[in-house]
C-alpha cells in the first residue's frame, strides 16, 4: 500500500498556515503520495469520523499561500482526554490509510504529535512544524516560531495609529497583546513601535500583586507628566494576569475548550485601567484611559513575505523529511539548514508537556528594549531635581513617592556594560 499523508492544523490560526500546507501538500504529491487535509484539527478524527477530510491536490493547494486563517480549518480538540479519543484517532488514520501526518500548531499541539506519535507504535510517522504568534516553542534563542514576524508588523502598525490618537487627545492606550505564557509578542510590537512602556510575564514575581503592575503603570503616567507629556501606549501582555496573586482576577476566568484559562475573556485592559485610574484620582491625577485589545487581527493577517518564504521551507521538509522515514519530530531551520528536533527533548520533565521559552530578562535584547521605556527607574532615586518633580506631579512628597514607587525597580535589570 502506497502511503498517504494527513495534514492538520490545531491551537489558534498564525500567519503562513496555508503556505505550510501548500508546500507540504506540493512536495508530497511530486514524490506520488497522496494528500489529505483534516478538516478542524482533531474535532472529528477524534470522534471516528472521517467525512470531513479533503484530498489536496497541487492545483487546490498552489495560491493559498498568500492567504491568511487556515484553509482546512482548525480547533483546540484534545484527543488526549480519553484513551477512547486515541484509539478513534488511530482508526480514522486507518480507515483513510494514512501512514503519515503532519501537525501544525503551537505548544499544545507539539504535546498531541507526540502522544500520537507514540501511541501508534510507529505504524503513523508523525512530525510538526511549530507554530505560534507567541514565539514560546522551545526553538533555539535566535528562532522565531512562523507567524511571529507578521503577527509584530501588523501589530505595529496598529500601535503607530494608537499613538497618533494618544497624542492627538492627550490619552492613553494599555494594549494587550496575545501571549499566554511568554512575552516575546509584547516585547516585540513595543520595541519596534517605541512604545511608552511595555509590561511582560517574565519581568514579575509569581506570584504578583495586582497593585504592582497597576501602580507601574501610574508611575509611568506621572513619569511622562513630569517630563511634560500627557500621553503615552502601554504594551501589556495578557499572560500577566496568570502570574497575578490568587484571587486577583476572581471570577474573571472562563474555561477555554482546551481546559485552559480563556484568557481573552478576562478583559485584563479594562481592570488594568479601572485601577490605574482609580489610584491616580486618589493622587489628585484625571487622565483619560482606554484598552484596547488586539490579537485575532493580528493572527489571521495574511502573512507578510518572511513568514511566506520561512513556512514555505518547513512545509518542504515538513514532507521530505517524512517521506525519507522521518518521524517523530518538530521541523525547524537553523542558519537555513533542516534541523528536526525529537519530540522527547521538547517535553518538560516538570509538568510532562512541552517546554515553553520565555523571554530572557537578562540578555541585552530586553534590557535596551528597558532603557528606552519611560517608566520609574531606580536611577530616578539618584537625581534630586527629578524626584521633586516626581513627587510634585504625584502631589507627594519626596519620602512619600520614594516609599510607594522605589520598590518597583527591585527587578529592574542592572545598567548595560558593553566593554568590560
């Protein structure tokens, strides 16, 4: 029997799916297998039916590139839930005589190719090609996950039209960006767009008071009023608020499918916003404040050109790698060579799933993106003329602005050193 091969996409859309599918879907059809994309991820494999799967053909395939969204669909399905959900994913694969699969999806999907990588005993090859706006796959430091380029770009180009407005009405904007665990989209989008400040996961103690990241944001209004400007744009990622306290954000969850937090569903802007400004009017301070989502626009954009050629590259070895019996493996390029990486050295001894990368506060790359935020600093403690001015924008006095904001610099990153 000839082999077949199924592609599937699973998680939350990212610019260059298509271009995935498309070149995976071409390379495998020139080498005479056949191609079938699985509509909706796991949803319907996973409970035994195999109706709503289409082969992919060249012709199908050959301009979805420029596309954004996912052509075959696509879900958070969890066939790991139950041993019965396995085995009518192992049966759907068999009934359609598909011997090889490729996953696309983030970290939550790395873990399933795995789990079915080795619950099919090596009878389905499995490999998966990282996906995820967030950019936390556990790839090498200098190695974006696709999707992650064009998700920043669209990204900045909304934050360039928010500060016109923040300018133009004397107001400010807290962004929230996606990013569950990590916050390399955050960090990004501000960085490029020169964002007042912008307000990541891996900068806070875990777990963290509400009121520390609120009164971050006060001290840089104040900040940015001392020094005569009464806007700003706050980029905050939304995978702060699972490192606030317990009982921060009480009731503010909503299960998402996937059993997760449905972090969109907390409206973290809006909380973030309500008590900027409530601790700001106690200081005698009125400013004008407004959330602003944004995420899906970013996650379905069609993709920019470095993520349509990058993904058109992991498709290619995606499906020669599989073809040359390959399997069970994350496909990645490094200096623009095919590197697979085996699902065992993704997992995370701790919690069984895959290993997530997280922004690394301490290399340069974050602390100059740190120097360029306005935001209080600890330096700010050692100029004399600016701590008055400080504290008389905050309508404090000088011991009292010490006592509230100097504990904020506690995790500030230690000055830059370029020549030792």
């Amino acid at each position: 029997m000839s082999d077949k091969l199924g592609i599937l996409v699973s998680g939350g859309p990212a610019p260059g799916i298509n271009s995935v599918i498309a070149a995976a879907s071409i390379r495998a059809r020139l080498e005479g297998t056949e191609v079938f994309g699985i509509r909706d991820g796991f949803e319907w494999i996973m409970q035994g039916s195999v109706a709503e799967v289409i082969p992919l053909t060249i012709e199908a395939v050959s301009r979805i590139h420029f596309r954004g969204g996912s052509f075959i669909g696509i879900s958070r399905a969890n066939p790991t839930k139950s041993p019965e959900r396995m085995q009518n994913v192992l049966q759907s694969f068999q009934r359609l005589g598909i011997t090889q699969l490729i996953t696309i999806g983030g970290d939550g999907t790395a873990f399933l190719a795995g789990k079915v990588h080795e619950a099919s005993g090596g009878v389905v090859r499995v490999v998966h090609v990282p996906k995820t706006i967030d950019n936390d796959l556990p790839l090498p430091d200098n190695i974006n996950s696709f999707g992650y380029q064009t998700a920043r770009h669209i990204g900045a180009g909304i934050l360039k039209s928010l500060m016109t407005d923040a300018h133009s009405m004397s107001r400010w904007y807290f962004v929230i960006t996606m990013g569950r665990s990590a916050g390399h989209l955050a960090l990004g989008i501000g960085k490029a767009a020169g964002a007042t400040l912008t307000i990541i996961p891996e900068e806070l103690d875990r777990p963290c008071p509400l009121a520390t990241v609120v009164d971050t944001l006060v001290g840089a209004i104040i900040k940015r009023r001392a020094l005569g400007q009464r806007h700003g744009v706050a980029v905050i990622a939304e995978g702060i608020a699972t490192v606030l306290e317990e009982g921060a954000l009480e009731g503010a969850y909503v299960e998402g499918r996937d059993g997760r937090p449905k972090l969109s569903s907390i409206r973290i802007g809006d909380i973030l916003a309500a008590g900027v400004e409530e601790q700001l009017a106690g200081l005698g301070i009125e400013a004008s404040i407004v959330s602003k989502d944004i995420g899906y626009e970013v996650r379905s954009a069609e993709p920019i050109p470095y993520d349509m050629e990058y993904t058109r590259d992991l498709g290619y070895c995606a499906a020669r790698y599989l073809c040359e019996g390959g399997s069970g493996a994350m496909v990645t390029m490094q200096g623009g060579r095919f590197v697979p990486i085996p699902f065992a050295e993704m997992r995370d001894p701790a919690t069984g799933g895959t290993r997530v990368r997280l922004v690394d506060v301490n290399a340069e790359r974050y602390k100059i993106a740190r120097r360029y935020m306005i935001r209080i600093r600890r330096d700010d403690f050692d100029d004399p003329e600016l701590l008055a001015r400080l504290a008389k924008t905050a309508n404090l006095t000088v011991e009292q602005f010490r006592d509230r904001f100097q504990p904020l610099t506690r995790n500030e990153p230690p000055p830059l050193t370029m020549c030792e």
